[in-house]
C-alpha cells in the first residue's frame, strides 16, 4: 500500500487542526497559556515528522547522505517555530505566577496578543508551504530534483521561493515580539 500525497495532506489538515486548537487555548485565557504552547509545540513536532517522512518518500532513488540535508534545509521554518515556541514556553513558565495574579504591566498583554496573533499568520503560512510541497508538479512545487553533483545548489533554490520569505519575515517579527515580552517581564517589574 503505498502513501499517496492526498494521505499527506490529510494527514497536514489533522496535524494544523490541532495547533488550531492550541491557538484556540492560547486565547481563551493567560492561565492556560502552557497548555495551550505545548499543545501547538507537539503538533508541530508531528507536522515536522509528516514532512521529513512527504520528503524523504519523493527522494527513495537518492543516496541517504543527499536526503538529510535537503529534509533539514526544508524543515528549517518549522524547526524556528519550535524554537521559538519553546523559549515562549520558558518565559511563560518562570513568570507563571506573576501572569496568572496579573502582576503584569499592560504591555505585557498587548505584546503576548501580538506574538500569538503572529504566530498564528505564521502557521497559516507554514501550512500553505507545506501543502506546495506535497504537490509532485515541478512547476509549481519548490521540491526541485537533486543534482547529484551539486546538492547544495538544489538547497539554495529553497530560498527563493515566496512563501519561505514570508515564514523567515515573520520569524524574525516573532523572534523581536517575544524579545520585547521578555524584556518586560525581565525589568518592567516591580515588587513594590
């Protein structure tokens, strides 16, 4: 039984079903922002595994060494999400009790909104790049055949598509508003 690239996607619809839901949490209330982080962190560990497995079955004739790099330069949006996710679950959790007594200043609030807002467009955007790459059409997917002679040439293609621009923008947006969220929490509080 082979895997077809509509099982790909289905299997994409799922996964960003359940960031969806961890979106959802994230914005019911500040309390259950953890439940809510982590809930998005796991999926998107499940959405990196679909996609190394949707690439490294279109590649089953090449060499694992010429596999590798190519999943990880394609991966590599995701794997900033995570990070990103991740040191917004470490921020969460070391001021957790200042966050649940709203012990906050209001810019907090604004820049927390902002970050998860952001995050949000970003997984719109990740799950329109990762459905272009289920697409087997050359002409309209960014999986362009590996030259063997020169793999990284066929890596540095990526790049240029639109919608990675877009994902490396945001990431960088994301990166700045949760730098400010931490700063904030890091020196605009007072215990007086």
């Amino acid at each position: 039984m082979e895997i077809q690239d509509s099982d790909f996607e289905y299997n994409l619809n799922i996964l960003f079903g359940f960031v969806g839901v961890g979106v959802i949490i994230l914005y019911s209330t500040k309390g259950a922002a953890v439940w809510g982080l982590v809930w998005i962190f796991l999926s998107l560990f499940g959405i990196l595994f679909t996609s190394w497995a949707m690439t490294s079955r279109k590649r089953l004739e090449y060499p694992v060494k010429k596999i590798l790099p190519l999943m990880l330069f394609q991966s590599i949006p995701t794997l900033i999400i995570l990070f990103l996710i991740s040191w917004l679950i470490q921020i969460i959790t070391s001021n957790y009790s200042k966050i649940t007594t709203e012990n906050v200043p209001p810019e907090f609030s604004r820049l927390y909104n902002s970050v998860i807002l952001v995050l949000a467009i970003q997984f719109y955007c990740l799950m329109k790049h990762l459905k272009k790459l289920v697409k087997d059409n050359p002409e309209v997917s960014s999986v362009a055949p590996i030259n063997l002679k020169d793999p990284l040439g066929t890596m540095k293609n990526l790049g240029e598509n639109q919608m990675d621009i877009i994902l490396y923008g945001l990431a960088l947006l994301t990166f700045v508003l949760i730098l400010m969220t931490w700063v904030v929490l890091k020196f605009f509080i007072t215990d007086g």
